[in-house]
C-alpha cells in the first residue's frame, strides 16, 4: 500500500500549498524535482513573499498580493500646486531694491496688454444697467465703484500668470488712478480737493481690495458681505441686488479663469459678462482673443 501511494505521487504533480505573508501560497514543481520535498529547503523571508517572482531550487514561485485600497477624498495639499517661478540672484537684488527685473516678455507689450485690460473694464462694462438694476446714482463715486469692481476681478486673474502677471497689476492700477485724476478734472474739481479725494480713494482702494480678496475666498455670504459693504456702501435693502451681484461676481471670476493666461499677457482684451445672463452656456465658451502689435 505504501509502495502503491509512493507511485502515484510520483506520476502525479502535486501542487503543495506554503504560507506566506499572511496567506497560503501555491508551489509548482519542474520536473524532474517531484520527488524532492520542500522540507528545509524552502527558505525565504518575509520581504520576498510579498511580492514579485523568486526562484528556490528550482521552484518557480509566482507572487501576486493585491493590496486593498480605499476611495480617499482628494484635498488641497493633494492637488497640484502653482510652481514658483524660479529667478536668479541678481533678480532677486534688484527686485528688492523696488526695480524689475527681467519678465517672460518685455514690459512694453505688457504695459500695452494693462492698459488695453483697463480700458475693458471701463469701456466694455454697461455702467447704465448697474445703475438700473442696483438702484445706484449716476455720479463719478458710483462709476468708480463699478470700475473697482472689475479691475479687482482683473488682478485677481493676473496675479496667477507669475512674475509678469503681477508686474501688469501694478500697471493697470497705475493706468486707473490716471485715469482718475484725468476724469476729475475734465469735471472741473478743484486741485486741492481732487488730491484730497484721490488720496481718500485710494485708501478705500486697498481696503476694498482685502475685502474683496476675503470675500471671494470665503462662501457666497462671505461675498455677499463684502459687497455689500464696499460695492452698496451698507445701504442695499433689497436682498435680490446682493443675489445678483454674487451670481456675478461668481461667473465672471470664473469667466476669466477659463481664458488663457498668454493670451491675457499678451493682449488684454476682456469680454465681460452681461450682469443678467441671456445665454448661461456661453460662460463655458470663452473667446480667444488674437495678439496683434502691427504698428506698435
């Protein structure tokens, strides 16, 4: 009887099972070695039986673990981050001393992209309908606060192109408050009390610059907030202007983060977004614009 199971194991192939990480692994034998046993030879750590394909004696083990995984939510450490424009230590100095240093393109095409990015923003935009629909004065205080308005929507695009999206914020500010004192006095405001309001605007400037910044990263009654305090000056009683004015904000942020930062560099030519929308799609959509300096 011994001698009889003796045979079968040797015309059969017997496939013997070892442990392994946790878990039984299957053996196969080549031939010519079934009549050799595992025993003492089978020797292997724990960091081979993990994984990949080792070879003992002969003995071809093919080593699967699936490792069990789990859905995690991505965060914002998770998603790719901005890389910092590198610049060399020269630029650093000089930059530091208040100078510019070297840009991906030369300044004048940008000062030139500023300036026509402005003129977006007072010539492109239907003052009289946010006079209409936000119940607003038609005065030279209103008309600034809408311009305020979108140049803040402006540098908060520009400021994501680096370098030279933040060397062409300064100059679209720089253009506004020209712009300003230009306006004031073809109204024919005194001199003195146009450099005492100019100086008043711009500390309301930068203050309604922080509050926008805290308003548009923070939920719809953050912004809402914020608007109402700096855009209706706290008198908004109608809670439907507040609505309309989130809405777009909202879609025009979002507008200009859909165009292409080169092209914004390079042209500075923004379509804004009528305040009430015809054609919600057509956000999605937005127009390229082509650069052209022939005769610059």
């Amino acid at each position: 009887m011994a001698l009889l199971v003796r045979v079968l194991r040797n015309q059969i192939s017997i496939s013997p099972w070892v442990p392994g990480c946790s878990r039984w692994l299957l053996v196969s034998r080549t031939r010519g070695q079934q009549g050799r046993t595992l025993s003492g030879t089978f020797q292997m750590s724990q960091a081979l039986a993990c994984g990949g394909s080792v070879q003992i004696l002969g003995v071809d083990i093919e080593l699967r673990r699936k490792y069990h995984t789990t859905s995690k939510l991505s965060s914002a450490k998770d998603s790719p981050q901005p890389v910092e424009e590198k610049v060399g230590a020269f630029t650093k100095i000089i930059e530091a001393m208040g100078f510019t240093g070297p840009l991906k393109y030369s300044k004048w095409k940008i000062k030139i992209a500023a300036l026509r990015m402005y003129t977006s923003c007072v010539e492109k935009t239907d003052f009289e309908e946010f006079f209409l629909r936000c119940q607003m004065p038609d005065t030279f205080n209103s008309w600034f606060l809408i311009t305020l308005l979108h140049v803040w929507m402006c540098l908060v695009r520009m400021k994501q192109e680096g370098r030279s999206g933040k060397y062409m914020c300064r100059i679209i500010v720089h253009f506004m408050w020209e712009d300003v004192e230009q306006r004031g006095r073809i109204m024919g405001v005194n001199s003195y009390i146009l450099k005492k309001n100019m100086m008043l605007m711009t500390n309301n400037f930068y203050a309604a610059i922080l509050g926008y910044d805290e308003g548009i990263l923070s939920d719809d009654r953050g912004l809402a907030a914020a608007l109402w305090r700096i855009f209706f000056n706290q008198k908004c009683e109608d809670p439907r202007q507040l609505e309309l004015l989130v809405e777009y904000v909202r879609k025009q942020i979002q507008y200009l983060d859909s165009m292409n930062g080169e092209d914004l560099l390079l042209t500075g030519e923004v379509n804004w977004r009528p305040l009430v929308e015809k054609n919600p799609q057509s956000v999605l959509k937005p127009h390229s614009p082509t650069y052209n300096d022939e005769g610059l």
